[in-house]
C-alpha cells in the first residue's frame, strides 16, 4: 500500500463494535478499511470465557470470539490494517485519518470504534492477573465466582452496582473504598449497607494482590498515612475495578461533540455523530451498557447508516478509487 490509502468506509478499532461494522459495510460493497487499533480485539481479549454472548451455548474464549469475528469480516473482503489512528481532519468530506505508521487514510465515512478503557489502579500484580481473576466487568466475568469471595473497588454508583450484582452470586463481597463514605447516591448506599453479604472498607487503599496464576487474596492498608495505619490481608478469588472507564476519543474530540466524561454524543437510536457521514459504535459511546452483544449491534447499525449516507450524498472520492 501507498503512504495515502482511500476507502468509502474507514472504521477504527477491532472491537464487537468494530468488526461487526467490516461485516455489514463488506457486504454492502463498501470496501471498507478496519485500523485494529492499540488492542487488537479491544477488552474482550483480557476476558477468558464469554458466556453471554448470544450463539456460544458452551461458552468461548474471549480471545477465540474476536478472532472469529476478524476471520468473519476478513471472509467479505475487509482489509484490516495493524495500525493507530494519531490524528484527524474531520472538517471536510472526504475525511482525512493520520494514521501511527505515517500513512493517511483517506474516507467518504468513518465509523468509531475506539471503545473504553477501564481504569485500574496501576497495580504490577493487576496486569499480571488480568483475566485469571481480576476484572473490571462484574456482569461479565461475576457468574464464575458463584458461592466464592471476591472484592469490588470503587464507592460510586457503579461500585454499588457491580457490588449488589456479585451479592447474587458470591458467598461475600468486600468493597474496597478509598475514602471515609460511598460517593453512590442514598438508594445505592442504602442497598450495599442492608445486604448482609457486602461488607465496605472505608478508608482502605489495594497495595498488592496474592496469588501466582489467579487471584488468592489482596494487601490493603487502612488509614494510610495516619498515626492508624494498618495492614492487613483478605482472602478472594476475585478482584473487579468499578473505578469508571476513559473513552477513547482524544483523537476526534476537535470535530466530534462528546459528554463531559468523552464519550461520543450521538443522536438518538441513530449512531450518527454531529458530522455528517461519521458514526460511533460500541463503548466510545455508550456510557451505560458497555455489553459486547450491544456494542455489536450499534457496529451493524453504523454500518447500515453509512451505507445509506453514501447511497443518498454520493462519493467524495475520485472515479477511479
């Protein structure tokens, strides 16, 4: 390929969300060209087992489900690049993707798929045990410590969440709260505080975890810095970050509107973005699912509407691209 590379459909990032979008926009003779992006296979590839996505009655690996997404968009005729989009222009069609490499990616439509990443807390043990016990998806990873101890990190609504959410299935949930009170609102904390299965640490901060190949346990210290610091240890086999997720949109948030948090604004049911012939698909801009089966869909309907918008404005690109 030449450093300028042209193409009716560019979708960034290789997510549900993303490879989904190659699937339809093949089909759609849209040539389109998927950037894999940082993560090759976005945050499904940190999961070790998928059981909620629909047509996997056993369950799959969540490596092996991005990589038969990729085969299935690769079937139709998708050109992936292993490449990072950098920078853009946005202003005029056709759209304009600096990509890492140097190349430039020239587009009629551009769909978003950059996802979110989840926070952590920077821990070397954290990444090392990624996906063999800690996890930053109680609803997806929670159903596999049925009757087992697990810890959730955070006091905000979410923390409360994914905490009431484990309460159904483990035998005991720690939340770990660095501060001396729930951030939650009142219903929330009023759940967490009545359920005799969620026991809050306030004022505790994570320093390490335990464990070789999976989680067996956590250091923590409490009231770090005080004349009442003290350490000591849990026992869990899984430890969940409900700390908040960082969109990735930094590239296009000098076009594309976004909330306060980064998260792409779109308009309505539709995946449109508030420039015409740009779309945003999955957790880049969905701040309350973030669900692989819902980021696939909103993949398909990007797919379909840049289709349509081609259908009806024509190609910006010269006749013989």
């Amino acid at each position: 390929m030449s450093n300028v590379i042209t193409t009716k459909c560019a979708i960034i990032g290789s997510g549900p969300a993303g490879y989904t979008a190659a699937i339809y926009a093949s089909r759609a003779n849209l040539a389109p060209i998927l950037v894999d992006g940082p993560q090759p296979g976005g945050q499904l590839t940190t999961t070790s087992e998928v059981e909620n996505f629909p047509g996997y009655p056993k369950g799959i690996d969540g490596n092996q489900l991005m990589a038969d997404l990729r085969d299935q968009a690769l079937r139709f005729g998708t050109v992936i690049l292993s490449d990072r989009v950098t920078d853009t222009d946005l202003s005029v069609r056709p759209y304009k993707l600096t990509l890492a490499s140097g190349k430039t990616m020239i587009a009629d439509t551009v769909i978003i798929a950059t996802g979110a990443s989840a926070r952590y807390l920077g821990l070397q043990d954290e990444e090392r045990l990624r996906g063999m016990g800690v996890s930053a998806c109680a609803v997806c990873d929670g159903f596999f410590y049925r009757g087992r101890r697990v810890a959730v990190v955070g006091g905000g609504d979410t923390a409360c969440e994914e905490a009431l959410y484990l309460a159904g299935l483990a035998q005991k949930v720690y939340m770990i709260v660095r501060k001396d009170h729930l951030r939650a609102s009142n219903v929330m904390q009023q759940r967490v505080s009545e359920n005799p299965k969620i026991e809050i640490l306030f004022n505790t901060n994570t320093t390490g975890l335990i464990g070789e190949d999976f989680v067996q346990g956590a250091h923590l210290v409490e009231n770090v810095g005080t004349e009442h610091e003290s350490r000591f240890d849990i026992e869990i086999d899984g430890f969940f970050l409900a700390i908040g997720h960082q969109p990735n949109s930094a590239p296009f948030a000098k076009f594309i509107k976004t909330d306060k948090a980064g998260y792409i604004i779109t308009k309505g049911i539709s995946t449109a973005t508030n420039v015409a012939g740009v779309y945003a698909a999955g957790d880049v801009a969905d701040p309350r699912f973030q669900q692989a089966v819902n980021a696939a869909a909103a993949g398909c309907r990007a797919a379909l509407e840049a289709e349509r918008f081609i259908f009806d404005n024509g190609s910006t690109l010269p006749p013989a691209l």
